[in-house]
C-alpha cells in the first residue's frame, strides 16, 4: 500500500496531490499507531516488519521534498523508529543514499514525463 500511495504523491498535483498526501498520512499513523511507544515493530528487537519496512522510508526524503510535506511532523513516533533503524549497520549500509535516491526519481518523473 506504501508503494502505490507513494507512487500516487509524485505523480499527481494539486487537489489530487493534496488528496494523496491525507491518504499517504493515514497510512503511516496505521503504522505509527501499531508501533506505539515500543523500540520496534516487534517490541523490544529489530525484526522481520523492521526490515520489511525500511526501504520504503528510506523515500520518505523524496516525498517531502516533491510534495512540499513534512512526515516528521505529522509522525514523529515513525521518524524515531527509522533514526533508530538506520543506526544499524544492516540497515544503512543497504539503503541508497538520500540525494542519489532524489536523483533518481528526477529520472523516474522525466521517464514518466512528469515535470
């Protein structure tokens, strides 16, 4: 659901983008309501949800900036999750880097001719 929420934010605009941010937002308070005040998905130790999930944050950074929305205050609890996450090397050290994944999704829009 992520993915396709995701895909929904850059490639729409205006009333429709303003639409898909509310419906990207409900989604992560799912997410941030299931993971309460516990360190991780699965309580106290990193797991399966953890690194399932993982990737699909590491585009937050994209989001925000192609649709002018801040996650870290509309889910704080989600953005300490990932900090937290990403401090694991497992994890930062399989996630691309923040500006070449921007990078990236420029190509992706031009691909998609989307300016």
């Amino acid at each position: 659901m992520l993915h396709l929420l995701g895909g929904k934010l850059w490639r729409t605009k205006g009333e429709e983008q303003e639409a898909s941010k509310k419906e990207y937002l409900e989604c992560l308070k799912l997410l941030e309501e299931e993971l309460g005040d516990k360190p991780y998905f699965g309580g106290e130790n990193f797991g399966f949800v953890d690194l399932t999930l993982m990737p699909y944050f590491s585009w937050l950074h994209v989001f925000e900036i192609a649709t002018n929305f801040n996650v870290e205050i509309e889910r704080p609890k989600l953005i300490t999750w990932s900090k937290r996450c990403m401090e694991r090397d497992s994890v930062s050290t399989s996630l691309p880097d923040h500006q070449k994944l921007y990078d990236f999704f420029l190509q992706l829009k031009k691909w998609h001719g989307i300016e």
